[in-house]
C-alpha cells in the first residue's frame, strides 16, 4: 500500500476512482504523509504525528488493477506517492 504526501492548506477531500477516501483538515500545516500500510499521518518524518487531522477508513484505499483515478477538492498545491510498486 502507498504512501502519499499532500500539500496545500484548508480543508481538503480525497476520492479513489469516485469514492471519498480522506477528508483532511489541513489548516496552515503546508503538507501531511499519509502512509496507507501503517495507518498513519504525520509530518516531518514520522516525528510529528497528525493522524487527528485525517478523518475516513484506510482499509477503503484499495487500487484495483489498471488505472485508478485520485482527485482532491480544496486547496492543493501538490501531491508525491512512493512506497508503490508492483509485480507483472
């Protein structure tokens, strides 16, 4: 499962293919990673925990097979995923 980190500020929704995942109330923190295999948000390297920032279920991010579409509503500026990969 990945990990992603979005920046911005406000409050913001995620959607996976349609679906609301996250909404995210990022206020004036700039960024937050949120790693989808540990269930958690943070900044800064795990060092400052934000998980109460992120409010939806983890187990919901599920990628299927082929294309998935992410979209945000709010204010976002940028957005990086790592911790991807797959095998043919």
């Amino acid at each position: 499962k990945p990990t992603f980190t979005i920046y911005g500020e406000g409050d913001i929704a995620m959607y996976l293919n349609g679906n609301q995942i996250f909404n995210i109330a990022l206020g004036n923190e700039e960024y937050i990673t949120i790693d989808i295999e540990k269930m958690e948000a943070y900044k800064d390297n795990i060092s400052i925990l934000k998980n109460r920032l992120v409010t939806g279920n983890y187990d919901n991010f599920i990628l299927k097979t082929g294309s998935n579409t992410i979209e945000f509503t709010g204010k976002v500026s940028g957005f990086e995923i790592s911790n991807y990969s797959r095998w043919i």
